[in-house]
DNA sequence: CGCCAGGTGGGGAATTGTGGGTAATCGTGG
DNA sequence: CCACGATTACCCACAATTCCCCACCTGGCG
C-alpha cells in the first residue's frame, strides 16, 4: 500500500524525483516502469505497471455503447503515459499531462492505496482546505451504507 | 487500550519523545511502527500500524466514484505517513503533518482507545474551552440512539 | 546525596532532493 | 535522405533533510 503526503518540485524539464522510500517497491514490483494518467478531479494519477494493467484490463472490457464507459476510457487509457526511471531515481512527467493539472513547479505526491496521485501545490492546498470545511455540514444528507459503519 | 494526556515539545527538528509507558506496547504491537495522519479536527492521529492496517483495507475498499469517499481516502490515506522510532525513542513528525495541525513546538497528546491524538497546545486548550462551555447547550436536540443509551 | 530513568537538545555523517550542463535521440520539414 | 530544432537521457555538483550518536538536565528513588 502506497501512503503518505511528499512535497516535491519537477525541475525545469518536468523531472520528478520520486521519494527513495517507495523507489524500490517500484523497481522490484513493476521493473521501475509506471503508468501516469489524468483524473477527472484534476489531478494526475501514477500506477505501477502491474497494477495498471489491472485497471486497464476492466477498462477495454466496459460495454463500448455507454457512453460514461466510453467518456472513462477515453480519459484514462487515452492519457495513459508509460514512463521510467532515469539513473537517478526520476521520471519525467509528460508535457501534455503536466499541463492538465496545471502543474509547472511545486507538486504534491499523495500515495493513496495502490497508486499515487500528483497534484499541483496549490490545487492540492485549496481542495484540501474545502473539504475540510464542507466536511461537517453534510453530515445527516446521506451516507453510502459503506461509510456508515466505519469506525476510523 | 491508550489513555490519558502527555504535554510534550517537540524539538527543532520535529521529533517527540513517546512516553515511556506507551512504548513498551507499540514496540511489541506494532515493531515500532506507527502511522501518523491527520484529522479533519485539525489534530493529528496516531495509530500502531496493526491497528491502522484495518482502517485501510476498509478504506481501500470504498467505491472509487463517491465523492465522500474519495475524500476521505485522500485524507486519511493520502496523509497517513509511516513513522518509526529513532534510539531514543522519538518519532520525527513530517514537516506537512506538523504545518497541518499549526504545531511548532509544545503539543498535547491525547490516549484515544486504539489511537492517539496529538494537538498543537495552544489549540487543544481553545478547543477545550469551547466543548466545555458549549456543551450543555446542545442537549434537548436529538442525540444519536447509541448516545442516548450511553451511561457515563 | 548520588544514581537512574525519562525528556530535551544538538553535532556530524550519510542519504535524499534539486538544479544544470552536455551528449544522444526523436520528430519535423525541406 | 538529410538538416534542423526540440525533446530526452546521462552525468556531475550542490543543498537540504534525515538518521545516528552523544550530552545535558530534571525529578524520583534507593
């Protein structure tokens, strides 16, 4: 499981250094190769190879009539990006993808279960400070069943 | 089961000094390994990662499209940083944890049944005051079936 | 009164993140 | 097919952080 919050910077050729603590897992899970796409919030997503081929496996088999399966596919196989790691532990952020999520400098890595998300600094402040405030006043509309019982 | 209050400071680089009578059952629990993340109160939690392990194979498991619980993923998960004891028995606090909770140097931490909550001090002492002289007023309201039936 | 345990502080080395220079590669247009 | 510019990969250098070690200071206890 991948967690965590890193602030980080790309260089100016859109380099990333990922943290040392999850390089290994990476290199030895997926040969050190990722897959980075867009999401639909904003943000830029990274998997490593193995798991993405999970993903994109379920992806190609959604019924190609629907049209929310046609607009996910479009989406995230669309922008799908393999990336490696250079000598010395980074990768490159591809141009278009870095300019979806309005990323030019400061990013944030948030590790969120088997993949990462990459997000703009102050995107990533801005959402973060709404949800907390819309966090309470919710409260009482309506719980999925599944966040009702959670005891954290 | 943790109770209890500890004032601590932390020092210039971050690290807090676990009390010794708590350490002697995260060494055993948990290796030494905790988890720190944050809380939507603007605390931080503290779990031994035995019992955070739980929390996120829950977690994990919520439905990628709802709103709410890609929220709280990004929250808890994506904040959730592995810690683990130095010799002396210090955890260092990630800088983006600390700067989260306003925590400089004098903090609170507070036994939570299977967790710990760390306060900045002086927002702890606020809060405090607040629940205490909000509390009374509330009542009458509805409360919550499990709370109605709760002996104190 | 000295010892021990627990909390606090800081120096210094190793690791890690950041930044750039330069050569190789690729895509484009002539 | 070649020439050019842009992009990408490899290399080295610096700066910040983190980790490991040792030292102090305080209060309780023998």
């Amino acid at each position: 499981m991948f967690r965590g919050v890193t602030n980080l910077s790309l260089d100016s050729k859109g380099r990333m250094a990922v943290p040392a603590r999850y390089r290994d897992r990476l290199q030895s899970e997926s040969d050190g190769r990722v897959v980075i796409t867009v999401d639909r919030d904003g943000c830029l997503l990274i998997y490593p190879m193995r798991e993405w081929e999970v993903i994109e496996r379920d992806l190609v088999q959604l019924p190609s009539l629907n049209k929310q399966a046609r607009r996910l596919q479009r989406l995230l196989i669309g922008h799908a990006t393999e990336c490696e790691f250079d000598g010395q532990g980074r990768i490159l952020v591809p141009g278009p993808l870095r300019e979806f999520a309005g990323i030019d400098h400061r990013v944030v890595l948030i590790g969120q279960g088997h993949k990462f998300e990459l997000w703009d600094e102050a995107t990533w402040n801005q959402r973060r400070a709404a949800w907390l405030a819309e966090g309470d006043e919710e409260d009482g509309v309506e719980l999925p069943a599944a966040l009702e019982s959670l005891t954290i």
